[in-house]
C-alpha cells in the first residue's frame, strides 16, 4: 500500500458499494436513510444520471436553519450541484486537494459515465494512515535485519 496510490486502488480495498437516493425522495426520507447507514452523505440519482450529492450539511443549513419542512420538501430542490467528480485515475493526493480547494468531504467516482463509487475524506485520510503503518514497519523489519 503506498501513499500515492489512485483513488482505484483504494476503493478496490474500501468497496464499491454506493448508497444512493433518489432526488424524487424527501429530505426527511434521506436523512433518515443517512442515519439507518451511518453515513454523511449520499449521491442523488434521477434514475441512473448523478445529479447531485446531499448531505448533513445540506440538512441544515437548507432545511433546518431556512425553517422548512424535511417531510415536504424533495432532495432535488435542496441538492448540491453541480457535482463534482474524479476518475479512478486520479491519485488520493490529487482527490485531496481538490476536496480541501472546493471545501467538499464527498467524491463520486465516475468510470465510463457509470457511478463506480463513492470516497470520503475519511477514506483517503484512512489510506494514508495504512500506507504509514506499513511503511514504518517494512523500515523497522530492515533496520532489524528481518
């Protein structure tokens, strides 16, 4: 595992599994689905077409703090777009940069114009982290002679 490795690579060790929603569903629905998963935020499909991410942030400051009701108002017309993708190409230090210059915590993955999956911040930070660890025990085995 290496520090440098492609947002690919890491979801072939996280999963691809991708939790979505549809943008036809309430607010009140999609929080309660983020909450059932444990999970922060969700993209937003019009049938197979990506059209947004929604998230607790969204929740609140769209919802909550604009005194509107989350079991009337649908995802769509609170949903952050345009979204912004990455390719299973592009290498975790480049996905974090981007997510530290747009200020986001969620990436889709896009691969041939299919959703291939979903990395947080979370995610990356979790994959430096390994590729530390093993890093500083493969020197440690070295410098020990194993």
């Amino acid at each position: 595992m290496t520090t440098s490795g492609t947002i690919g690579t890491l979801l072939h060790h996280k999963g691809s599994t991708v939790w979505t929603i549809s943008d036809k569903a309430t607010v009140f629905d999609a929080i309660a689905f983020l909450a059932a998963k444990n999970i922060g935020a969700l993209p937003v499909m019009d049938g197979d077409r990506l059209v947004g991410i929604f998230s607790e942030r969204d929740y609140t400051r769209k919802i909550a703090l604009a005194g509107k009701s989350s079991k009337v108002t649908l995802v769509r017309e609170i949903v952050s777009s345009p979204v912004i993708t990455i390719t299973p190409d592009v290498t975790i230090e480049e996905a974090m940069r981007l997510m530290t210059d747009k200020r986001i915590r969620h990436l889709p993955v896009i691969d041939g114009g299919k959703m291939v999956g979903l990395v947080s911040i979370g995610d990356m930070v979790n994959w430096i982290i390994s590729a530390q660890s093993a890093t500083i025990d493969q020197m440690r085995s070295y410098i020990a002679g194993r």
